[in-house]
C-alpha cells in the first residue's frame, strides 16, 4: 500500500490544524488550491459531498454532507443521514459526527447537532438547518452568505431515507434582510444572498410555519451546534475506531483509496492518512483496514473521510512558495472537492 500519514503534534505553539474549504459552501476547490489559498503547509480532502444528482433540473451543488466549524463558528449543518454520500454508516454513528480540534487545542472526535429558532413576535419556529444541500422532512433551514450562488432547491429533495425520493412540492422561502421580512414566496430561488440577509427554506410543515410570516415582521434567527466539545474547527467524517478499537459493522467493500483523520488518546496528536489504490502499485484498503492502520500509527479515535478520487495529501516541501500533492490520486489528476483538513504554521 502507497500513501502518507501526517503526523501532528497540537502541542506546539506555532502549529494548528483547521478547515480547508472554498470561498463559499455550495463550491469545489481541488485540495493544493484551498491549502495555498489559506496558507497550509499541508493538508488532505474532507467530507463527503453532494458530487451527483439525480432529481431533473436540480443541480448538484458541491457542498459536505456533514457540519462544518471554521474559526470557531458553525458554517454549515448535517444532512439527514439518508441524504448523506459515502459508504454505509457503522451501528451507532450519524452524518452529524465529527473529528476537529476544540477550543482546549486537543483533537476529538464527537457530534455536532445543529439547533436554532426563528422569532418573530410570539411566534417560534425550530430551526434545523444551516448551509445544507438537504433538509429534514417537515423542517426549515437557514441559508446565508456563505452558501454562495447555487440554487437552494436541492434543499428540498429527497426524505430523511432517501436521497433519491423526489423534490417536494410543499415549499415556502422568506428573505430576511437586517432583522426584517422582504418578502414570503413558494418558490425556492438562487443567486448569491447579501451579507446583511439570510434565507429561509421550509418544506411541508416548515413551509407551512414560514408562510406565517409577513413583510415586514421583525423576526431573530439564532443557532448553534450542541455537542460535548466547543469547536474552533470541526469536519464531518463517520467514526471508524473509537478507544483504539475498529468499529462494529464497518463496509467491507474495497478495497479502494480511502483518507482518514485520527487523534490520539490525550487529543495532544492530530493525524492524517491517505492510502492511494486502484493501480497496480497499491489496491488500496478496506475501511476495517483503514481503522487497523490509524491504530497501529498511534489513533485512538478516528474518522472516515471522503475516498476514491478524493484521496489527496499535500505538503510544502521547506522553501517553496506553494504546496505540491504528495500521493497519486485514483483519477490521474487532482479532483475538486468539497473542503478538507489544513497544518498550518
């Protein structure tokens, strides 16, 4: 088997680890791009992401299936799990996990669940959606500048079992601009949204609630993820080895090229691996493999991210201007992704 690990040690006082991800979420950067762009040292691909559509007319819009901190605040939520890419889930984990580093500068591997209201008067609405290609049945989400031009309609489609179920029909959309509603329409739009305005989005009973509102309401949306650690970065991946054992239940299929993300049992050590496949040179691994091997480098707890020809590692060699990639990526050639894992110096 080909690949790299990086092997970082959080305890320095110059390094960190943090989200490498495009100028807006519904977007692809390939993974040396978003390094020099942030200025990483080196760095791997994240999340899985909204790469293929089936839903006619909708586009598919680039974005992570899991939640996203960067700098300390929530970028986007979690799809539901059934909407989410990447193979099956193991027994007892969510698209809402996640592996980052806290506010402690120890590495973790936990969940994050997004909760919010919006208020306008005595009316309350549940807020569970940020950012996100798709939304739970019957609820509402938040879009905002960080989102960027893509349409917001993929939001709608599926169910919370499945990805590929149709888009709904039961739709609402209301702009609110600094605090007060600019309008309430059926239709779920596009375009990039100002930075003083944020967009609601419902489906069937969130719909419902959100067509309650009215121009000119003054309406407080606020979230926040809830979890058992604050954040300052954080990328969705689905846990593999927790307290130095691989998971029950974990996909044999493979084996293929794979990236994953680890911390040791102290969170003191931050560790990336990717293991290049499909040639001749090296197959690649099974996902329990992948476990076994973050193991035997010292993980305690860590996490599966996007694979395939995702799997990127690069690295700025002392001297140069720029990062260069660091494996042999399965397509031939460095694939867009959704985000990814920075060092930075």
């Amino acid at each position: 088997m080909l690949g790299g690990l990086v092997d970082v040690d959080l305890r320095g006082p110059k390094v960190s680890v943090g989200l490498l991800h495009p100028p807006v979420v519904a977007a692809r950067r390939t993974v040396s791009a978003m390094a020099d762009a942030q200025g990483a040292v080196a760095g791997v691909n994240g999340d899985f992401f909204n790469v293929s559509e089936t839903h006619p007319g909708v586009a598919a819009t680039g974005s992570s299936s899991g939640p996203a901190v960067a700098e300390g605040r929530p970028l986007k939520g979690a799809v539901p799990d059934g909407q989410r890419f990447g193979p099956a889930l193991p027994p007892g984990t969510s698209a809402e996990d996640v592996i980052g580093v806290g506010a402690d500068r120890r590495g973790h591997v936990a969940r994050l669940h997004l909760t919010g209201t919006v208020r306008a008067g005595k009316t309350s609405i549940a807020l569970r959606g940020l950012n996100q290609y798709a939304l739970r049945v019957g609820g509402v989400g938040a879009f905002d500048s960080r989102w960027g031009e893509v349409s917001r309609q993929r939001a709608v489609c599926g169910t919370d079992e499945a990805r590929n179920a149709p888009c709904s029909t039961d739709t609402a959309e209301v702009t609110v601009r600094k605090g007060v509603v600019l309008g309430v329409s059926d239709t779920v739009g596009a375009g990039a949204i100002p930075a003083d305005t944020t967009v609601l989005v419902g489906r069937e009973k969130g719909a419902d609630a959100l067509r309650r509102l009215r121009p000119g309401d003054r309406v407080r949306v606020s979230y926040r993820f809830t979890g058992p650690v604050r954040f300052r970065f954080a990328v969705g991946g689905f846990p593999i080895l927790r307290d130095g054992e691989p998971l029950d239940g974990l996909s044999p299929n493979g084996p293929a090229p794979r990236t994953a993300a680890g911390v040791s049992r102290d969170g003191r050590r931050f560790y990336l691996l990717v293991a290049d496949g499909r040639s001749e040179r090296s197959g690649g691994l099974t996902v329990a493999e992948l476990a076994s091997l973050l193991d035997e480098v010292g993980a305690d707890d860590a996490v599966n991210l996007d694979g395939g020809g995702s799997s990127t590692l690069v690295a700025r060699a002392p001297g140069a201007a720029s990062v260069s990639v660091r494996n042999t990526p399965s397509d031939g050639t460095e694939r867009a992704v959704a985000n990814g894992i920075g060092v930075f110096r």
